[in-house]
C-alpha cells in the first residue's frame, strides 16, 4: 500500500490493536489514533487515545479500521461507522503474500507471514491473522477471523462471523456455517451446518453452544 498522509483512527486499544498499528505505519500512516469505550487507556503503543465510537463523526476525513476480536461487536462497529459514510480501510502487512485474483473487503485486516492464494475472496471485517493461510477459492464471508498459524486448503467456504482457532487446519472443499467457534488445534474435515463450538481432532461440537464465549478469547 503506498504511503498515506490522511488521519486512521484504530477503534480498540488492545492487544489486536497493537498488531494493526504495526502494520498501518509499515504501511505509511504517519497520523495514527486509537479510539476506546475504557476511558482510563489514555494511549496504545505511543499514539494517543483520542474518543470513543461515539466521537468518529468528529472525524469526517478520517480512516477507520475497527481492531476488535469479538466478531459480533466488530461487525456492529464496522456497520456503525458504514452508517455514518466514514471511510473503512483495510490493512495488508507489507510481509503478506496476497495473490492475483484476490477480493478483500473493506475493514479487512491481513498480518504479516499471512498467504492467500489465487481466487479466494476475503469479505470486508475479516482477520488473516499471523501466519494463517487461505488456499485458493477459499470464500470468507463478512467478520471471519482465522487465527494465527490456522491454514484453510482449497475451496473452503466459512460463514459470516465464524472464528477458526490458532492452528485449527480445515481441509479441502470444506464448508462451515456462519457464528461457529473452531477451537485452537483442531481439524475440519466435514462441513459444519450448524452454528456452535467445536474442538478436538477430528471435531466434535462442544456440549455448551454459547457463541458469546468468543469474546472472552484474546487476539
Ligand atoms: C474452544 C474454546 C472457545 C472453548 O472455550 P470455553 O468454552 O471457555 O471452554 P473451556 O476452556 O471451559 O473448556 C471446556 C472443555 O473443552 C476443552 N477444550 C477447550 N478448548 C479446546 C480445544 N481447543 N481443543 C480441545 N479441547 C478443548 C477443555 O479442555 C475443557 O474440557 P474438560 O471439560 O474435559 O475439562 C477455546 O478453548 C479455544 O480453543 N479458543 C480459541 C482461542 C484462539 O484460537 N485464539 C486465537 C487468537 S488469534
């Protein structure tokens, strides 16, 4: 991405955010603000935290990049400010491997060591996170998350909001509905049609199906 003087503002002063400030000013953003709802974080790896969601419309010329690991939030967050016709980027660390013929949607974040290969296409509020990779046709719907080390073969298809653990593997012309949790370390080798938790080798949906638990997770 070439270099870009206008202001981004990265909603969330967490850990995930941190990752995202890396790789916006790697990516040539010199003007970089976090806003955040806990009004004792008062910065986030040395850039000021200057609001709350509340405050984007303060900011008509901004950049937004939403960097909340809880996808139901992140999504409500991303359509908040989608309302609001503020502008939604979305960040590739310079060290991805993105290739020809790939679509990624606005608000979508890609980490560093993260590949996706030809003819897959990445909805808009997802994370490729560190070192993930996501062979080709692969479709991401809207706020996926793929963890770090968590590899997709080809021809998956994941549905909106759904989170594959840290080194989950999914095998090939698999598909998994949307608001599903996949455990750290687990294996997919059989589409998933019904929305829940689901761990171990091969998996095995988890007895409590509360999808809310996702948000206890940190990035
Ligand atoms: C699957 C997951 C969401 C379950 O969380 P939870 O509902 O809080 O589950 P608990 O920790 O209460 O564990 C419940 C049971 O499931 C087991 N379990 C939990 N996660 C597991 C996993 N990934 N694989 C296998 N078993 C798992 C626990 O050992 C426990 O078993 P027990 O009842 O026999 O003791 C969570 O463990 C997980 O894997 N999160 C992924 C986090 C991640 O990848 N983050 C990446 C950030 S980039």
């Amino acid at each position: 991405m070439s270099a870009d003087i206008s202001k981004l503002i990265i909603i969330g002063a967490s850990g995930h955010g941190k990752v995202i400030a890396d790789i916006a000013a790697r990516c040539g953003y010199t003007d970089i603000a976090f806003f955040d709802d806990n009004p004792e974080v008062k910065e986030c790896m040395g850039y000021p935290v200057i609001g709350k969601t509340e405050n984007a419309k303060e900011y008509p010329n901004a950049k937004f990049i939403v960097a909340i690991g809880n996808p139901k939030i992140r999504q409500k967050v991303q359509e908040q400010l989608e309302t609001m016709k503020l502008s939604v980027i979305s960040l590739i660390h310079p060290n991805a491997v993105i290739a020809d013929h790939v679509e990624i949607g606005e608000g979508t974040v890609v980490m560093a060591g993260a590949v996706i290969n030809p003819a897959s296409k990445i909805g808009k509020g997802c994370i490729v996170n560190t070192g993930a990779s996501v062979d080709h046709d692969n479709v991401l719907e809207d706020f996926v998350h793929v963890s770090v080390g968590s590899h997709l073969a080809g021809t998956v298809r994941i549905g909106k909001r759904t989170w594959i653990g840290a080194g989950a593997v999914v095998s090939n012309n698999i598909k998994i509905c949307e608001d599903c949790m996949i455990g750290a370390g687990a294996v997919v080798v059989k589409d998933i049609e019904k929305s829940g938790i689901y761990v171990g080798v091969p998996v095995r949906e988890q007895v409590r199906r509360d999808t809310e638990n996702m948000s206890k997770q940190k990035n």
